[in-house]
C-alpha cells in the first residue's frame, strides 16, 4: 500500500514538472526576454527553490542560457532546432502542407488542419496565415471547443450521431455572441442539414466577427477537417468560392 502511494506521488511530481517545463518555454514565448529567477518564480506561481532546480537542470541541459552575471535566462535554438527536425519528419503534415499553401492562395484567407480530441475539443496542427493585413490568426497547438468551431463541426458531421451525442453530452453550450447554437438538440437540428451541403460553417457564433467553413478529411482512416476562415464578412460574402476551393483541396488530401 505505501509503495503503491510512493509511486503515484513519485508519478504525479514528474507529471508537475513536465509541466512546468512547458509553462517556462511557454512563459518565455509570451514575455519575450530575458527572464531572472525572481521573475520566472512569480510567473509560474512557484517557489523560487523549485524554479532553480527547473533552471539549473534546463541550462546544464542547454535548452537556457544565463545573459549575464545576474541578468536572466534566455531560451537557445535548441529546442527550435528539436522542433523543426520533428516537423521536418511528420508524414502527414509533409502531404498537408503544400494543399494549405495552394488553398490559402486561392483564397486569400486562413487556412486550418485540424483533428478532434477526446475530450471534445479541436486541435490544429498545422496553419497557413493569410497575407491580408487584416485576417484570422491561428497556431498549431491551440485548442478550441468543437461544438462552436467549423473543423469540429466537420469531424462531428463524419461521425455517428449516437458517438457526436455522447462526445457533446458533457459539453457547455453557453452563448458565446448572439449567434451562438444553445443546445445540443439545436446543433443536431443543423449537423443535419449542414451533412447534406457538406460544408460547416461558423458565421460569427464563437467569435462576433469571425467566419470559418470547414469540410472533413479522412487519411489513413482518420478523419480530420480542413476550414478556412477569416472576418465575417468576407468569408459570407465569398462562402461558394470558398466551399468550391475546399472541395478541391479536400479531395486531393482524402485517402
């Protein structure tokens, strides 16, 4: 019984400073800068003695260097260099990539390749900004709750509605504007007819002036969703454009 305690202590520490690791990466990508020991301890909420071990290991480590005597830490290449050997070695995003840069050319918005999470929220893995100064700005990495999103809406669309049912039961459907869908019986009404188009859109429900159409993409027996997006009023007034180009881009990635 106490080595079993023992273990799930030892496992949820190391969990924790995982963790905390991404949150200092992530802490430096926000600020920007050099960063000292007092400054990082208060940004992560943590002790000061914690947050040495954490800064002596990554810098012994290479993945931080000191600026000078007393001055902070900063990040080196090492962790860009890890990461663009990674993404340099992903097949899927290497047959994705060149279709987002063709479509985002074609249509002169945001592109976004994205996957479902189990626990109902989107995740993209890979974007192509538009040039357009005044567009949609999206990251691999970042999360968005399904229900109120056009890729989440596109996956939804592809699956069962006994399995969209269970995914959305424990999902809140507050209004986000005005346009938001309220309920999960209102977005079965709509994944219906938006099934029989075969686009999904969101026109303003997740952000006031944001518009995206997406469409489902199944490779290698995955499904995954492909939208564009950008200010409402482009992508209404240019939704058949739109839907025509991802209906292209979409059958050359399916398989």
């Amino acid at each position: 019984m106490a080595e079993n305690e023992a273990a799930e202590k030892s496992g949820y520490a190391s969990v924790k400073t995982a963790l905390r690791v991404i949150e200092i990466m992530e802490i430096y990508a926000r600020e920007g800068r050099s960063l000292t020991l007092t400054e990082l301890a208060r940004l992560l909420g943590a002790p000061m003695s914690s947050c040495l071990g954490l800064i002596r290991t990554l810098a012994s480590l290479g993945y931080l260097y000191e600026t000078g005597r007393r001055q902070g830490y900063y990040p080196t290449r090492r962790l860009l260099d890890i990461a663009q050997r990674i993404a340099r070695n992903d097949p899927l995003l290497e047959r994705v990539q060149p279709v987002l840069e063709s479509l985002r050319d074609t249509t002169g918005e945001t592109v976004i390749f994205g996957k479902l999470q189990d626990d109902g929220r989107v995740l993209y893995l890979e974007a192509r900004e538009s040039a357009n100064p005044v567009r949609y700005i999206a990251a691999p990495g970042e999360l968005r709750d399904a229900h109120v999103n056009s890729i989440g809406r596109a996956i939804l669309g592809a699956m069962t509605a006994s399995a969209r049912g269970e995914l959305l039961s424990g999902l809140s459907f507050a209004a986000r504007t005005p346009r938001t869908i309220g309920s999960a019986q209102e977005l079965e009404a709509m994944m219906q007819a938006w099934q029989k188009q075969g686009w999904y859109p969101n026109f303003g429900e997740s952000f006031p002036d944001l518009g995206a159409i997406a469409m489902p993409v199944t490779m290698g027996g995955v499904t995954y969703g492909l939208s564009v997006a950008g200010p409402l009023h482009r992508v209404e007034v240019n939704a058949e454009a739109i839907v025509a180009a991802l209906k292209v881009a979409s059958a050359s990635l399916q398989g």
